[in-house]
C-alpha cells in the first residue's frame, strides 16, 4: 500500500511539472494533479488493456509507436473526468502522456 502511495505521488509530481513547464495541458494545482494521478491509474488498470487489445493490429503495423496514442487517449479520458485539467487536443495529449512517463520514470530511478 505503501508503494502504491509513493507511486501515485510520483506521478502527481510528474503531471503537475509536466502540465506548468509545458502548454500541452492546464492543470491549476497540485491537488488537481494527485486526483487526475489517482483516476489516470485507474484508467490505465482498467481500460487501457482494452483499448491495446482492440488496437493490437495496428500496433503491430506501426511497430508500437500507435500506444502513444492510446496513452493520450487515456489521459484525454482523465481531463474530461476532472474540471480542472484540461488537455488542448489528440496530439498534445500523446505528446504531453510521452513527457508525464519520461519524467515520472527520471523521478522514480532518482527516487529509488
């Protein structure tokens, strides 16, 4: 339970840096963030291994790079789902879903 925590936190780091460096994404605080943290784990449990089962051909056709899209479908899922995190369209959401991994993996290895 412990790491999960961590990890939740880690990635509510990870998308409020994310969304106040860059002008892919506007979210108000970080309170925004631990929630859209919390409900984009949710989406990721529950309804990515769906959308990657249903897209599998043309994942295999694109080589894997068609999961940067379902990774920014997800997270355009989360916005719609929370009032104060708004994404500005598809591809800022796959761009912006590319920079949240990157840097919750740099804060994950630096963490641990």
């Amino acid at each position: 339970m412990n790491d999960f925590i961590i990890k939740i936190l880690i990635l509510a780091v990870s998308i409020y840096l994310v969304g106040k460096i860059t002008r892919l994404f506007v979210v108000t605080d970080f309170v925004t963030a631990i929630i859209s943290a919390l409900l984009l784990a949710l989406v990721n449990m529950i309804i990515r291994p769906v959308l990657v089962l249903l897209t599998l051909p043309i994942t295999i056709i694109t080589l894997g790079l068609f999961l940067f899209i379902i990774n920014g479908f997800s997270l355009m899922i989360v916005a719609s789902l929370v009032p104060k995190f708004k994404v500005k369209g598809c591809l800022s959401a796959a761009a912006a879903a590319f920079l949240i991994s990157l840097t919750n993996l740099l804060l994950e290895t630096l963490i641990s």
